[in-house]
C-alpha cells in the first residue's frame, strides 16, 4: 500500500478507509496514542494502538524519536485537539531510537534554546520550529521563481567560481588547487596563479550581477537565485558566510521601474507564503507571543507575525532621498539624546541598521525605499546622478530588519563607468567584459539582490539569520 501524508490525512473526511502513513514518533502516551510527524505538516496525527493485542516487546520499541510505519483505518477522533485519528491494524518499526540517546539530542520532548538546536543541526528539521521555517523557507523559494516566470523574466545561472569581485570590497573566499606544501611563486615572490587550475586567481562569487547583467543586455530581463559568499569576518545575527540571493536584472529600467519592480515582488511572495504556509505562520507567531512574554515591556513587538506580513503586504513603500532621510534621523530625539549607537551628524554618512528601522516604525510607519546616496558609500557600477556626488541607488527598508534590499539603475555610460572603476582602484583589464557591454548598444538597465535568509527571517520573526538557512556558515562554524 502506498504511504499517505499526515498533511492529506488530517484534512481528508474519507471515514473508515485503510491507509498506511510513516513518519517518527512525537510521542507515545498510556502504551496507547501514538503522535506521529512525517514533516508534511506542524500538525502530527494520532494513531490508536490496540495495546492489549499488541506484543509489549513491540510497544516497547514506540519510542519517542523511533521511525514506524502504520496500517489502519481513518476515523473520526472522538477526543479533543483533532477531528481525524487512524486506528491502528498494524505497527512495523522502521528504525529504533534509544531513549537514552534521545535525552542528549533535540528530540527530548521539551523546549530547547535555539543555540542548542544549531549545535545539533542535522535534526533541527524534526522540530516543530525548524520544521514550520523550512517549509516557509521552500514556498519562499518556489514564489521567487513564480513571481519572474510569470513576469517574463529568464532564469540564468551565473558562475559560483569568479575572477570578478562585484562589490568591490575584497571579502572573498579564494578558489585554488594549489600544493600548499609547494606554492609556486613569481620572480618577485608572489603566487603565481599562472599555474594554478584556472592560470588566474579566483574566487567564490559575492554575487552574480554582473554576470546576470550580461544576459539582460540580451535577454530583456533575467534572474538569478542561487549561493553567493562573503569572507567577511562578521560574528552577527545579520551575517552568514554563505547565503542564497535573488538578482533581477532588467534592461530599458531606470530607478523608478526597479523600485517598482522591488515592491510588487516582495509583496507577491509574502503574500503567497501567507496563503501557502497558514498553518506554520501561525505556530510561529504564537512562539513569538510566548518569547515576548519573557521580555521587558519596552522590548516586545508592537505587531503580531501576521500583523507584520500584511503591513508590508498592505502598505505602499514610502520613497524618501538618502538626503531627507539624513535630516529626519539628524533631527530626530534618539540622534538628539544620543541614543543611537551611531549618531547622525553629517550628510555621507553610511546607515546603520538602528537608523534604517528608526525611519521604518518610528517616522514613516510603513516600508521605506531610499534612494539617490553619496557615490562614496556605494559600489562602482551605480548610476551617477547629475550633481555629480550621488548615484541611482536604493535600499528596501523594513520592520525589525532595516534593509532587506538594495539595488540600484547601472551605470550605461562607458566614459563615466571607467571614471568610477578607475576611482575604485580597479583593474580595468579585470572587467573588460563588463566594459564591453557599454560599447555595443547600450541602455539603461536596472537591477537588485536580495538575500533569501533576510525574507525568511521576515517571514518567521525569527531574530538571527543562522535560523534562516539550513546549515549555517559563519566564522569558525563549518560543521556539518
């Protein structure tokens, strides 16, 4: 008989049909209710063991953790907390779990530290939390590929092994096959990537923009959604070492279509996510409630999980200049009292986060687009404005997160683009490519990135991102 899935089980009305289901024991009550989980759903099912026909030694092995699979009948539950229950005909065990074992791992049933559940990350997934921000995290994923199929956009896979830093910023991981017992070197004593796989020194991608422009300046519009890597040292709840990004590139787009394009997407898969994962969103949410109980007034959320969702979904985004936004924060009480860690003195200065979330739920109270900041804070191939000091760039501000996008119209124009990378200090011969572009037919383009992990901490309310992706990478943490 072929399995069926606790999800399906639980919503059918199909009354006393055979089925078989599989999944792993939540827990084992009275020799009798087994709570069963196949990750299809947060929701287990109840099976009802005919205890006195059943061989004590095969009860014994119902242990919590244990894989089974269960023959049975589905019939209406005549307790409390679900409406169907499977009467059980027969349990096989698939795999045993040790009781003892189970007490050192996640799998005791009780509530763990979300550290505790990081140290054990190959069976977080069998939580019910991770469970639930995994599935948000799949629909995420699925509605990003949805949103561009449907709007015309091409994927396009970009490199992950590059010999270009797009950002400019030299945090790179460095891809070689070198002897590092026996490096060759160049008569002045540096390596000689020459003789290395690539003849050239390479590394992981930061991101697949430019590339991805490439393809738009062929294509129209494309997308990429795949890992990028970052060899920055940064020990935060904001920060991973390798993360998932989405880049829409779009050719003919200046800055007000890209913003446009940004906020339809964003509140195209959030609100998917809400329609898709009702279930997870909600078990979420009522954690979040339960953590903010433990937590000094000043400090818990003013919105619910949902509540956050639909202000994003429900609420146009505001569209400030980097310059108002730099008098608002001046001028405002926290930068006044010096209560922000950052204080705002100057127009130039580089948003912190704290400043980001001020404009958001405290002067604005809605999503925030910024726009138009100083050419010195920003990457080389960001338009040049006019007044010769700021460039088309944007961030997509949010609640409890600060940017969770940014993006920018490129710079077409081949004269002014090698003034920039000249500017930067980068080897022209490094991007000649890129250059090229700007020689044959060249137009305005616009595009933007958005980590993945930052929309699932979002779509959770989760507080740091190493609970937004499977196996966290971050300094010295390479586990699993």
């Amino acid at each position: 008989m072929k399995n069926t899935k606790v999800k399906a089980l639980l919503a059918s009305t199909d009354f006393l049909k055979e089925i078989q289901v599989s999944g792993w024991v939540r827990s084992f009550r009275s020799n009798r209710f087994i709570a069963l989980n196949d990750g299809s759903t947060i929701h287990n099912i109840q099976c009802v063991v005919d205890f006195e026909n059943t061989p004590e030694a095969l009860l014994k092995r119902i242990t919590t953790g244990a894989s089974v699979k269960i023959n049975g009948t589905l019939v209406e539950s005549q307790g409390k907390g679900q409406t169907v229950e499977v009467q059980v005909t027969k349990v096989t065990i698939l795999g045993d779990a040790d009781p003892e074992e189970v007490k050192r791992t996640i799998l005791q049933p009780k509530r763990h530290t979300l550290e505790f559940l990081r140290e054990q990350a190959h069976l977080r997934a069998r939580t019910n939390t991770f469970g639930a921000i995994m599935r948000v995290r799949s629909a995420l994923s699925f509605a990003i590929h949805q949103y561009f199929q449907q709007n015309g956009f091409y994927y396009v896979n970009t490199p992950i092994i590059t010999g270009s830093d797009a950002e400019g910023a030299g945090e790179m991981f460095r891809v070689s096959t070198l002897d590092e017992k026996n490096i060759p070197l160049t008569e002045d004593g540096q390596v000689d990537y020459k003789q290395d796989f690539f003849g050239k020194e390479t590394n992981l991608t930061v991101s697949g923009q430019l590339e991805a422009e490439t393809y738009a300046m062929g294509m129209g519009q494309v997308y990429t959604f795949g890992p990028t890597f970052r060899a920055e040292n940064s020990n935060t709840s904001r920060h991973l070492a390798e993360f998932w990004m989405i880049e829409p590139e779009v050719a003919f787009c200046e800055l007000d279509g890209n913003m446009d394009l940004a906020e339809d997407f964003i509140k195209s898969v959030l609100k998917y996510v809400m329609e898709t994962c009702p279930d997870d969103i909600e078990f979420l949410e009522n954690r979040l409630i339960q953590e903010d109980k433990s937590k000094p007034q000043a400090e818990r959320s003013t919105m619910t999980l949902r509540e956050k969702l639909n202000f994003v979904i429900d609420n146009n985004f505001k569209r400030v200049s980097y310059t108002e936004a730099i008098e608002i924060l001046r001028n405002s009480k926290p930068n006044k009292k010096k209560k922000f860690k950052y204080l705002i003195e100057e127009w130039g200065a580089d948003l912190q986060s704290e400043h980001e979330r001020y404009l958001v739920e405290k002067h604005f109270e809605c999503p925030v687009i910024l726009f138009d900041y100083p050419a010195n804070i920003k990457a080389f191939y960001m338009r040049m404005n006019e007044d010769g000091k700021t460039v088309r760039a944007m961030d997509v501000l949010f609640p409890g997160i600060g940017e969770i996008a940014g993006g920018s119209q490129r710079e077409e124009r081949l004269e002014v683009l090698q003034e920039r990378i000249k500017e930067m200090g980068i080897e022209e011969e490094e991007l000649w490519w890129y250059l090229d572009l700007r020689k044959f037919g060249t137009v305005p383009h616009s595009g933007f990135g958005l980590g993945l992990e930052r929309l699932v901490l979002f779509a959770t309310g989760m507080g740091n991102i190493r609970d937004a992706i499977p196996f966290p990478r971050t300094p010295l943490n390479a586990e699993f």
